[in-house]
C-alpha cells in the first residue's frame, strides 16, 4: 500500500511537472498584417503575444538578450507553430528580415506576457496589369499564404487576425471572403484602407484585387527606375567608356 501511495506521488509529480513545462511559453494570439502598395512586394508585419509562466521568466529575459539566437533558435524554444512566416509565395522570396522579441510585462503572479514581431518584405505575392495610362490592377495571389493546412486548403490559425492595409485612393474590386471589419456600405462598396479577417477564416479561395492610379511624378520616376533596372549594366559601361575617352583626349590633347 506504502508502494503504491509512493509511486502515485511520483507519476503525479511527472505530471504535473511536463504539465507547467508544456505550459512554460504559450503563444495567445498572432496578428499578420501587409502593407500592400503600387508594386509586387508587400511589406508584412507579424506579431505574437506570447503567454511566461513564472518559472520560465528568467528564460524568456536572458534568450532576449541573446542577440545570437535565430528565428529557427526562438521556434525551439517557445515550441509554436505560430511562430513562423506566414506570408511566402514559393515563386519569390523575402528579404529584409528582422526579428525582436518584446520586453516581458509581468500579469500579477501569473507569469507574464510580451511581444514578439517580425518584420519583411515578400516579393511577388501579387499580380499586376496595365489596364488604362498610370492606372494598375493588382491582385492578390493566395498561393502566399503559409497559415494552417487542412484536407480542404488553408484557414486561419486559431486566435488569429489577418489585415490587409491599402495606400489611399485605392479603389478595391473584389474582395472573398468577405472581411469581419470593415462592413461594405449600402451598395456593397468599403470606403477603408483597412480589411480584417479573423480565426478561422479559410483561405483556400482568397480574392483580393485593387486598383491604383499613379501621379504624373509617380510614373516619370517609375519610367526612370524600370530603365536603369533593365539598362543598368549598359549604362555604367557608357558611363566609363565616355570618362576613359576623355582621359585619352585630355592625355592626347596636352601630354604629348
């Protein structure tokens, strides 16, 4: 009888012990939002609040000031798939990553919670077309999308907010499903910049297009940026020949 009190002393012990590990960082909502604007790259925004219990506070401040650890380092250690970039279009890439982890705001005697934010750009998440002069159709390409898989497509994680942010005077087409916030007036037409979807929301069909008009200033500098980016070589080779012939000239003309 002694023997068994003791070994049940021990497996509940086991228990309750894996259970406050398990419960040692726990992600309670993820906010994605991207900046969408008048070109293919979209700028994106993650932010995780992350639940500390009391026995991981010293953890969490000193893997916080280990400027070393990686993103795949912070997966390890918070054990979430919340913690992942959920915006990548397999066709393109991301670029200018960062990654910071928020001070932790102690709740009381339960622990505490901070933020943990990603920030990047991904390339090629939309679609682009010339449809009239300094006016472009974008649409979105929902291939990007990186949250939860299911045997029907994708959906939103659990406790999850996706927002999609748009420049001003953009005028928005098609929008499915329809966004939680904001609701369209009375002709079915959103005069926001701003668009939510939240937990849950399955994404398998996800539409988004978007209609922008650029200033006359806007399209001469575009004009300029597509030709140094498709004649970039060919100029700076212009550039040294024409400096190389006016040394010749200028050797030519008084050193000899």
């Amino acid at each position: 009888m002694k023997n068994s009190i003791l070994l049940s002393t021990f497996l509940l012990a086991i228990f309750f012990a894996s259970s406050q590990a398990s419960a040692a960082f726990n992600v309670t909502y993820l906010t994605t939002t991207l900046f969408l604007t008048n070109s293919t790259t979209t700028h994106v925004v993650e932010s995780l609040q992350l639940y500390v219990s009391n026995a991981s506070t010293a953890t969490y401040n000193q893997d916080r000031q280990a400027f070393n650890l990686s993103l795949n380092d912070w997966q390890k250690v918070i054990d979430s798939a919340y913690l992942n970039t959920h915006i990548l279009n397999p066709k393109g890439s991301i670029s200018n990553f960062t990654f910071l982890p928020g001070p932790l705001t102690p709740s009381g005697s339960a622990g505490g919670y901070a933020s943990l934010t990603m920030s990047y750009d991904a390339n090629n998440v939309t679609n682009v077309v010339n449809i009239a002069p300094r006016r472009f159709e974008y649409a979105f390409n929902n291939t990007a999308f990186n949250f939860l898989h299911t045997a029907s497509g994708q959906n939103l994680l659990p406790s999850t907010r996706l927002t999609i942010m748009v420049p001003p005077e953009t005028e928005v087409r098609s929008i499915y499903p329809l966004p939680d916030y904001p609701q369209p007036n009375s002709v079915g037409q959103y005069n926001s910049t701003s668009f939510a979807w939240f937990s849950g929301e399955p994404l398998q069909k996800f539409a988004f297009v978007y209609v922008t008009t650029e200033t006359p200033q806007q399209e001469v500098v575009q004009y300029f940026n597509n030709l140094y980016r498709t004649y970039g070589t060919v100029m700076y080779a212009l550039a040294f020949l024409l400096v190389l012939g006016a040394i010749v000239y200028v050797y030519a003309k008084f050193f000899r």
